[in-house]
C-alpha cells in the first residue's frame, strides 16, 4: 500500500471545465486529471518549486505523485467511474426485494456509482436493485430511501462586456457546472512511498490551498472555480476508499497475481515499459486538447493527444505506470507536459454464481428499513384505499334512502278546480281492480332491510 491523501474540495460558486473540443455551451462531465496536474504544476511555479517538481514526475521514469481525476461526491458519498468490465451490472449481481416495488433502473445512463456500491460489486456481493436510481441532471447512481437533490448540474451563465466609451456592449453565453449545498469535488493523491509523502505532503497541501484562492479551471478572473473550503485526509491507497476490498486482499502480490484487470481512475497514456494487452480489457479512448497558460505562448494550442478514460479496465500483468507527454507546439521554447500517469486499482476474479440465491448476504439495516417502509406504505394504501370505498358507498346508500323517502307523497295532492263541467273522478277503491302481481317465494333468512338490495 502506498501512502495517499483523500482531497475534498468544497467549491465556492460555480466551475468551468470545457470540453474536448472547445465548445462554449457545454462542459466536461469531470475535472481529469491532466488538468488537475497542470493545475498543481502551475501552483508550484509560483511557489518556486516548478523544477523541483517536474523532477519528481513529469521528466521521471517512476512519478513521486499520482493523481486521480476530480469526481463527485455528495455530503458522505462518493462517486466514481464505475469499472467498465461490471458495468452494467450483470444480472447475478441484482437482488430483488419484492416485485410489486420492481422497476427499471437505467444502469447505462449512470456515469457515476457511489464507491460503497462499487466495492461491493468487487467483493462478488450482490446489490438490491429496488434502491438505486439514476440522476438525469448530474448521471448519479442515488438511492431511492434517500430524498436528494442532483450533487452537481450544468447550466449556463450570460455575460456582457460593455465599452465604457461609447456604451457599446455585447452579451455572450459561457456553460458552467453549479454545486448543490453539501457537494464538490474529490480527487486521491497517491505518493509512491513514505519518503515521498514526506517531501510532498506539506507542499501538495500549500498548492492546493494556493488554487483554493485562485481557482481551478476556466474563467478564474471572474471568481470561477474557487474552493470555499478544503478536506484533506492523509491514509494508504487503496484502504483509503475501500477498506473491505483491502482487508480481503491484504496480500498485494496475490491480488495482483490473481487481478482481472487494473480499473482506471485517471487518464491513462501507456509508457514503453508498459505490457498492456490490448486485445482483452474493457477500455474507451478520448482525445484530449486546450490551451497553453505560459508567459511565452500563451493561450496556443496544445497538441492533440489520444489518451485512456478514466473508468476503463486494462489487462496487464503488473499495475500501469503511464507517461507524460510533451504536447508543447513548435516552436515554443519549452516542454509543456501532460499527465498520463496511471492511478488503478486490480480488480479481484469476480464469481457471482458462488452466491446461491437462498444464500445470499443478509440484508444490512439500510435494507430492512427501505423494505419495512415500503410495506408499511402498501398497507397503509390499501387500509386508505378500503376505507374510503366505505365511505363513498355509505353516502351513496344513504343517498339513495333520502331520495327514495322524498319520492313518497305524504298525502294525496288535488289540483285546484276551474272547469264548470263536472269531473270525471276515478270509482271508489272497492270497486277498482287489484293489480295482478307476480307471486314470489319467501326468502330465507331475516327480513330484508329498507335502503339495500336484495
């Protein structure tokens, strides 16, 4: 285990990271990690340690520090890239609690899963399909017990430069990301032994709390991207963010030995000593480009560089190391580095199928709260249910006896007399025919009462 830092980043308004190509009107769906390197990289320049630290990773064959890429998190939780060779999750993973609260979750759409989740995927465990739902403003996998709001969304801000001169002005549209209340960002700064923890510790921390002020990403000269407050948490990689799947593989070597893959949480740039095997794994590929920020050149193209994403599985015999890349122009007058170092993680042989059905892990608390709140919802429902049936057929009986009393004349109704013939009233009652009535048989049981129907 290599000592790490956990970096949580609480931001302060709102974030910009464009994408790939360039586009005003859209972000990145996460602060990669090239860019948080560069962020760093810069930092350290005005702290006077730019050589210092380009020694100790960029123009190094072994990096002292490696970074994962900034990814969401909300309040406790947080999210990452799920591995790609589990995801979507197989069907021998899924439990169902019951049918009747069933319903179609859209894994694929999830772009990030909280790391409880994930680990216990790794761990070969299944997971109850009923809890999970997936966000459509920030694509996170939440739980449906847990009433939340997105942890982050895009949207888009108008601006207006105005000619003091002659008052000329002219609006201009810029997307951005905004942070709900309790989110941000987080990001595992791994150091490749105590030594380097030891030199770059209390330097990682300056750095940061140098950008917290400036601003990370786009449009800092406007107060983008500042952080309000920072959460540092120093541990080892990777017991930091899972510690079940560590103590269950507390043997390195093994793990490695018997890994399906190394899952990725950075971007990846493979170096030559690198054995990747490019015909198995589970891996996509982006390009990635911007601008130069340097005293000479500033704001030129970088070269245009294809480079693994983060959330892919490679197959290889040992852990990934990467590279860094010159993607200076010519002509520039110095090296402009981005970073492919690879931060990952082996994934254990998963077997699903070792986990009979009847035997399956007992439900955790969370689970048998959601499930008995769930069924105290049903009968709730349907005693509601029940019981205004009751009532609306009570009124409507009770109804039908007022208007079957108000039908019956109390007593016989003569229209007045204004004809000076005589009136042909109807012969006495004796001497009137009965009407014939059907002969019924009597009905067993109590006599039946006014008002129901027999």
């Amino acid at each position: 285990m290599n000592p790490a830092f956990l970096i949580k980043l609480h931001p302060a308004g709102p974030w910009r990271f464009g994408p790939g190509e360039g586009g005003r009107d859209s972000v990145d769906h996460l602060y990669r990690s090239d860019r948080l390197f560069s962020a760093i990289t810069l930092a350290f320049e005005r702290l006077g340690l730019l050589e210092a630290w380009l020694d100790a990773t960029a123009r190094s064959s072994s990096p002292q520090v490696v970074f994962s890429s900034l990814f969401p998190f909300q309040g406790d939780t947080l999210f990452a890239p799920p591995p790609a060779s589990v995801w979507p999750p197989p069907a021998a993973a899924l439990r169902v609690s019951s049918p009747v609260f069933t319903t179609k979750v859209r894994w694929s759409a999830a772009r990030f899963a909280p790391l409880p989740l994930i680990e216990t995927l790794l761990l070969s465990q299944r997971i109850l399909a009923d809890q999970w739902l997936t966000d459509a403003a920030s694509a996170c996998l939440l739980r449906r017990d847990r009433p939340q709001s997105s942890p982050f969304r895009a949207a888009t801000r108008t601006h207006a430069a105005i000619d003091r001169a002659n008052h000329h002005h002219e609006a201009h549209s810029l997307a951005c990301v905004e942070f709900e209340t309790g989110s941000g960002l987080w990001a595992i700064a791994s150091f490749a032994d105590a030594s380097a923890a030891t030199e770059w510790g209390d330097r990682m921390h300056a750095a940061f709390r140098l950008l917290a002020d400036s601003g990370f990403g786009g449009r800092r000269s406007s107060g983008w991207g500042q952080v309000a407050k920072i959460e540092i948490t120093g541990g080892n990689w990777p017991n930091l963010l899972f510690p079940k799947l560590s103590k269950a593989n507390h043997n390195g070597a093994h793990q490695e030995a018997n890994a399906s893959g190394h899952w990725l949480l950075s971007l990846f740039t493979p170096s030559e000593t690198d054995e990747i095997d490019w015909s198995q794994g589970n891996y996509s590929v982006t390009t990635r480009g911007g601008y130069i920020e340097s005293a000479t050149g500033h704001g030129q193209d970088k070269k245009l560089l294809r480079m693994i994403a983060e959330g892919s599985v490679v197959a290889s015999t040992n852990a990934p190391e990467g590279a860094a890349v010159n993607v200076a122009p010519e002509g520039l007058g110095h090296p402009v580095y981005r970073s492919g170092f690879a931060l990952s993680l082996p994934l254990p042989a998963l077997d699903f199928s070792a986990i009979p059905e009847e035997t399956a892990p007992a439900e955790t608390e969370l689970e048998q709260a959601l499930l008995a709140a769930m069924r105290t919802a049903a009968e709730e429902d349907v005693a509601s249910i029940a019981e205004e049936s009751a009532q609306r057929q009570a009124a409507e009986f009770e109804k039908a006896e007022q208007e079957i009393a108000e039908s019956e004349p109390t007593a016989p109704i003569q229209a007045p007399v204004t004809s000076t013939e005589p009136l042909l009233l109807p012969p006495p009652a004796e001497e009137r025919p009965e009407p014939s009535v059907p002969q019924q048989e009597p009905l067993a049981g109590k006599e039946d009462e006014p008002g129901h129907e027999l």
